[in-house]
C-alpha cells in the first residue's frame, strides 16, 4: 500500500514510559503503517521508549492535553496526505487487530468516522455519563467516550480547524461538531483489554467526573 491508501495511528501520551513501546510494537507487527507518538509534554521517558520501538515522535511544547495532542497529530497526517487516520490510547486499551476492521466502513465509503465501541467496559460513573449525554446531545451512540476512532481525511480536516481547537475533550465535542456538520458516524464493535497501568483520566474519581459531565452537559445543551 502507498502512504496515502495506508493508515496513520496516532497515540496521544503522556508519562506512558510503561506502556508505549509495547503499543506500538504491536500495532507494527500487525499492521504495515507509520505510528506517531504525540508525547504531551512527558516527563518521564515516554520520548525514548516510543523511538525505540519504531514510532515517529512529535514532541509537544507545552502541554495541550489529549485533544490537543490528537489535532497535532491530525495535522501532521493531513501534512502527510493520509487519507485515514486511527487514534489509539498508549495505556494498551486498544488491540491492533481490530484496526483492519475499524477502518474498513471508510474504505467503503459508509462512514467519515468510525468508533470502536466496548460498552461493556467501565465503570457506573462512565455508564451514567453515557446515559445522560445521549439524552442531552440527542446522539444515539452506545460508546461515546471511546478514544479507539478511525477518521477519513474530510474529518480531519474539519478536526484539525480552529472551530475544534477549543474543545476540552475528544469525545462528545467531537461528536457533536461532526453531526453538525453533516458527516457520517458509525460504531463498530471491539474487544478491549484491561489497562496495562494507569487509570482513566476522566473517570477515575467522582469530582472529576462531575467537571467532566458539567462541561460536557454545557457544551451539549449550547449546540443544540
């Protein structure tokens, strides 16, 4: 495959030393495809493990959090003419057997955008936010915060605009502007393992978990 026809996983991280470089040798060993290590302003050895493993590092400046990782590594795929692009978490959530599959609706053209949904996985607190924001944002989605996404290139274009750049998540921001403007969403059934260390930045205690759902309730309530 060309470049082009090729994906491009991105991995936004940050203090991933642990786990990275076993992501991406598994996401090499399985697929023929450049994966690029967005490190969010690491400070443990992220950089290094994601280099020797074989991934392309794009070391931030300043901390950006995980959507602002995501969009520099959206730029970089589009700088590169990719036509789909794979975003994957560093913790070893995702499996890169499953990425064949999650792109294959963009390949058919049914899709801009693909979720890989486990809507097994997580805890009450993630359930409840799902439930909530369904009925908020009238997105009709079962895994709204799954961060294992297949984009094609008309969505990174728009993900990559300076109308998305102010967004605090990648999740339901996304969603959202991506509905609005008119581009396709699908799901698409993955397999999931536990986290190889870490916990969920999101939903790994109760108060932040309430700042997540009162932004994300705002932004829900604002769009529609």
């Amino acid at each position: 495959m060309t470049q082009c026809s090729s994906p491009v996983v991105l991995i936004p991280a940050r203090n991933e030393e642990a786990t990275v470089g076993e992501v991406v040798c598994k996401i090499l060993s399985q697929l023929h495809c450049e994966v690029v290590v967005i490190d969010d302003v690491s400070t443990d050895g992220t950089i290094e493990a994601a280099r020797s493993a074989g991934a392309t590092v794009l070391p931030l400046a300043i901390h950006l959090g995980a959507w602002g990782a995501i969009q520099t590594g959206m730029r970089y795929a589009l700088k590169k003419d990719y036509r789909i692009a794979v975003t994957m978490d560093a913790d070893g959530q995702h499996q890169a057997s499953s990425v064949k599959g999650l792109i294959e609706p963009i390949r058919c053209g049914d899709a801009d955008m693909v979720i890989g949904a486990c809507v097994k996985r997580g805890s009450r607190a993630r359930h409840l936010a799902w439930m909530i924001f369904r009925r908020l944002s009238g997105i009709g989605l079962e895994d709204l915060t799954s961060g294992f996404r297949a984009y094609n290139q008309k969505s990174m274009i728009l993900l990559a605009s300076r109308k998305a750049t102010l967004l605090d998540y990648q999740d339901l921001g996304v969603l959202i502007l991506l509905r609005r403007m008119g581009l396709s969403i699908v799901e698409k059934q993955v397999e999931m393992c536990p986290r190889l260390s870490g916990a969920s930045r999101i939903f790994n205690s109760w108060w932040v978990v309430a700042r997540y759902m009162l932004a994300s309730s705002i932004l829900c309530l604002a769009k529609r």
